[in-house]
C-alpha cells in the first residue's frame, strides 16, 4: 500500500479534526434528542432514594421534528423539457429519493448539516448504478469554496481507521496505519466535480454549515424542565401520604416493645390509630391526645414553573406551545388559529427554503454529473432553471383551499382539471397526476366520441 500525498493528508488530516473537534458536541445533542442526556447538576437535594430517578423531557426531539416535518421536498421543475430531468427522476425513484432527502433534511436540523456523497453503486449486488447516501455531521465534513459555495474536498469516515476521500476527479479509499494514512483503492469518477452535497440548516455567514435546532438555550430549558418534574416528583413522594401532628403524647407512644423508636410507615400503615387518655399520677386529671392532620403542600407552583418554561422554548423555537404538551385547551381550533398560531414556524421554515434548496440543486447537478460524465454548454443551459420545489408548510383547510381553487377557475385564472391546478389542492402530488392523466384521457375519449357521432349522422339534403 503507498501513502496518501502530502497534499491530500493535509486536508484528510484536517477534516479528520473537524469531525473529532465537534464530536462532543453533536453527541451531546443526539442525547438531548434521543432522551438519553443525564441531568448532573440538580441544584437542590435529592432524597438517597431517589437519586437513581432520572427523567426526560421530549422538547429537543420535538422541535426537530416538527421543524423537519414542514421541510417536505416536492420534486424539482426546470425552464425547458429536457430528457435530463427524466435521467433526475430515474436515479432518485432507484435510490427510494424521498427517504434519502428525508433522512437529510433530519440530521440537518438536528446537527445543523448533514452530506449527500453520490457514488458508482455495484449493481452486481442489486445497487442502482448511481447511488445515494447520507451521512451526519459525525462520520462527514467537507471544505466548500465561500466565494463559489461548491464542494472542493470531501471526507466520510466508513470506520475508526478508514475513510473514503473525495477530490476533484476520484475517490480514494483510506486507513489509518502507524499514524499514516494508506490508500487501499482508488476509484474515478470522471467528473471534476467533487460528489459530495452538504445539506445545510440555519445557514449563515459565521457559520457556514448552519446551525443546530437544538440550540444552547433550548438544551438550558429542557435541564430547567426535568429540575422541575424532578422536585415535583420528590414533593409528591413526601406529601403524598396522610402527614400527621400528635399533641400531648408521650414519646413511649411512637416505641415498640422493646423500647425502639418505631419507623415512621409503620405509624402510617397502621390500621388503627388510638392513643390512650394519659393520668397524671397527682391530679388525677385525665389528659387526651390531639391528631392533627397537616394538608398536603401544593404541586401548583411546579406545574406554573414547568408551564413558564414551556413559554421560553415557544419563544426560542417558535413552535406553538400547545406542541409542548403544557397547555390544554378543550374548545376546537378553526384553520384561521393554527393558521395564526403558526404564522412564525411557516416564516422560520420558509427561510431555510434557499438554504436546503440549494443542496438539493447540487445534489441533482451531482447526480447528472455521475451518469453523463461533466455536462456540457446544451446541458447546463437547460438546467440553469433547475429549480427544488417545496410543499407549501402552511396548515390548509380542505374547504378553504377548495373554495380558493374553485375562485381561480371560475375567473380564469386557472385552467380546470390539470396537474397546476389540481396542485394547489390539499391532495399529494402523485393524486394530482393520476387525476390530470385520467382527465385528459376522459377528454380525448369524448372528442372522439363526438367525431364519431358526427360521421354517422345522414347528410343534410341539399336545398333547392
């Protein structure tokens, strides 16, 4: 086996410590997200009973998914009818596409990137010929040109001393051995493009990979969240049984027989409670035990904590709060109040239509790349209008959106019965192009229909 060269060690070794420099702290949300992150900083006693309770709080994996949820990619439509947007089609129905951008767009919004690394399938093995996978931001990185925004090198890490290396022209397959990095394969692409897409959320100018939807203040609410269920669940376990005063009695009346403090269940478990009258041995007056019964402590304070912590992640994720499961409201919702309720989530949403967008874009260039070698001047003229479509993250109303069609069609503006217009209703894209097709099937049938009917009608006779 030969070294990598210089050249490429450097950048090999480079994004190697990229990916290990943010390990720590994409692990950290994945456990945030997954339920699994344990609270070490309690900030008040816990009973030695209860120290081993741990409790979760759903609110990262929420806000994920509700955010990845209106994330729904909708295809892609070019300027001009061009054979490449079938060859676009094709790869993605063989790769299962929509899994593929969904799984994306996931680990995008919970790490802030994910990557899209297209390669030469075995199709020997029942791989399609160009093939699709993904990888999160902890087994991949990349070096994008700022200026240019297009992937210049490229690395996914298959195991702990393997990697596969992308670069202009190949792909080369790595190990690490005695802190030496060796090539075991090389594989050409023939394409200068380098096939590797970083689908990007949150993406800014200071952080050009995005950034996570599990932000620091979020991570910081969810703690204060199980703080709270956690003192909640320590109140309850102390006030939830019967709490009881005894006035005037002797301390013989809490010790057994053999003169040993009895334990406080055993008082409380007892099926009866008698304490007898004490006599003093002088007076011969009789002295009678007061049972006072102590209410239990509210859990009133805790449940408007939880509740104004709630508040802050609505605020901070702009997911509404009745998402958060703190807020119940008995009367129905009309389409106008989630409509209003969700106006900021669509906004947020909308915003990170460029962003996704355009890896979804490079992603379909990669694609084409792989199966037709670099395109030429024909080619990238006719997609220069490639463009990703996204389905509308608005909450629609069946009978508003279908009033709002009907509006269009009796105006004109929309022609009735094709795949546009059919688009525009609440049906999934597929539906709206079963429907068009048997449209135009059901309207050839009836001009033919009347073309017939008009042959075998008699000849009008002529008039003298």
């Amino acid at each position: 086996m030969v070294s990598l060269k210089e050249d490429d060690r450097k950048v090999v070794e480079t994004l190697w410590r990229r990916i290990a420099d943010r390990k720590a702290r994409n692990e950290l949300r994945s456990e945030y997200v997954e339920g699994e992150r344990v609270l070490t900083k309690m900030g008040f006693s816990i009973p030695p009973g209860m120290e081993s309770l741990q409790l979760a709080v759903g609110w990262p994996r929420k806000t994920c998914e509700v955010k990845s949820s209106r994330l729904v990619p909708d295809g892609f439509s070019a300027r001009v009818e061009t054979p490449l947007m079938d060859d676009l089609d094709d790869v993605f129905f063989s790769n299962q596409g929509e899994v593929v951008e969904r799984l994306a767009i996931d680990a995008a919004v919970k790490h802030g990137v994910s990557f899209v690394f297209t390669t030469r399938g075995d199709e020997s093995v029942g791989e399609p010929a160009e093939l699709m996978t993904v990888r999160t931001a902890l087994s991949a990185s990349a070096i994008v040109d700022p200026r240019s925004r297009q992937t210049k090198y490229a690395v996914e890490i298959l195991d702990n001393t393997r990697l596969n290396f992308y670069k202009p022209g190949s792909v080369v397959e790595c190990e690490r051995t005695s802190g030496d990095w060796r090539v075991l394969a090389a594989y050409p692409t023939g394409t200068k493009r380098v096939l590797c897409t970083p689908y990007v959320y949150g993406w800014s100018v200071e952080k050009p990979f995005g950034s996570s939807a599990v932000t620091r203040p979020l991570m910081g609410f969810t703690d204060g969240a199980v703080r709270v269920l956690l003192r909640q669940e320590v109140s309850a376990e102390f006030y939830s049984a019967p709490r009881l005063a005894a006035l005037g009695a002797d301390e013989s009346v809490f010790m057994d027989q053999d003169g040993n403090i009895r334990p406080a269940w055993a008082a409380i478990m007892g099926s009866v409670w008698a304490v007898p009258d004490e006599e003093d041995e002088i007076t011969g007056e009789r002295s009678r035990v007061e049972l006072h019964s102590l209410p239990q402590m509210s859990m009133q304070p805790h449940s408007d904590q939880l509740r104004t912590i709630a508040q802050m992640v609505s605020g901070e994720t702009t997911i509404p709060l009745s998402y958060l499961g703190v807020m119940q409201d008995s009367n129905p919702t009309s389409a106008e109040a989630v409509e209003a309720h969700e106006i900021d989530l669509v906004r947020v949403t909308r915003n990170q239509f460029p962003f996704l967008g355009a890896g979804r874009e490079q992603l379909a260039l990669d694609v084409l790349t792989l199966r037709h070698g670099d395109l030429d001047e024909a080619a990238r003229k006719d997609l220069r209008g490639l463009k990703a479509r996204w389905v509308d993250p608005r909450y629609k109303s069946v009978v508003e959106q279908s009033q709002f069609v009907a509006q269009q069609v009796g105006s004109g503006n929309f022609q009735p019965g094709t795949e546009a217009t059919l688009a525009q209703l609440p049906i999934t894209a597929e539906d709206a192009r079963r429907i068009a097709e048997e449209n135009r099937r059901a309207a050839g049938s009836s001009v033919i229909e009347r073309l017939v009917g008009q042959a075998e009608t008699p000849d009008t006779p002529p008039r003298e």
